[in-house]
C-alpha cells in the first residue's frame, strides 16, 4: 500500500479562502480532534508557478493543524495539477460540507475568482 504523501503546513500557501466566517467552538472542538488524532483526511493542494504548493480545500483542517501542531507539522495532501481558476472552484465545493450549507453567506462570489494570489 502507497503511503499518503505529507507537506509541512509551512511549505503550503494559503490565499484567499472563500470561508469568511469560521465557527470558534467548531474550530476548536476541530482542533482538539487533530491535536488528539492528527489530520485523517487530506487536504488538497496545487502546485505553484515558483514551485510551491497552494491550499486549494480543507482550509479548516489546516488551520486545525496549525493551532494544534504548529507550522513544522506534516499534514496528508493529495496534489492537483489545476490552475488558479480551477481551484477557486473546487474551493468552493469543498465549503459544501453539511455544517458550512447553514452558512452560505461565509463564501465568495465568482468575482473573486481570477484576483491575486
């Protein structure tokens, strides 16, 4: 069986996340889980121009990670070969999860899509 691969949060650039409201008892009971169990699921990257690695979705499992384990912490990524557009997009899915559906106002509209990273 092929191990997941890892990066440590350090090396993963956060842009702009369409989440703009974050729960703070569901990040911190998120927090205790990961500090308690580590990180399960993966988050998704992309690899960048300069040759680094963008966080495309699980904005809250890295922040999580980061909370409980700091920036050396390896966290399991899956890598996509997808541009900035591409990403935004899957983003966004990724905050349709069963808790973020009571709170669509916390996500960006399409206008953002395409601004800095």
């Amino acid at each position: 069986m092929q191990q997941q691969p890892t990066l440590a949060l350090k090396q993963i650039q956060v842009s702009v996340n369409p989440r703009k409201y974050f729960d703070a008892a569901e990040m911190e009971e998120l927090t205790a889980s990961v500090r308690e169990k580590g990180v399960i699921q993966p988050v998704i990257v992309r690899t960048l121009a300069d040759g680094g690695f963008g966080l495309v979705a699980g904005g809250r499992r890295y922040k999580a990670a980061l909370a409980a384990h700091g920036e050396d912490y390896e966290i399991p990524v899956v890598v996509r070969d997808i541009d900035e557009v591409e990403a935004r997009r899957a983003g966004r899915c990724d905050h349709r999860h069963p808790r973020s559906r009571q709170d669509d106002a916390s996500l960006e509209g399409d206008q953002d899509v395409g601004k800095g990273q």
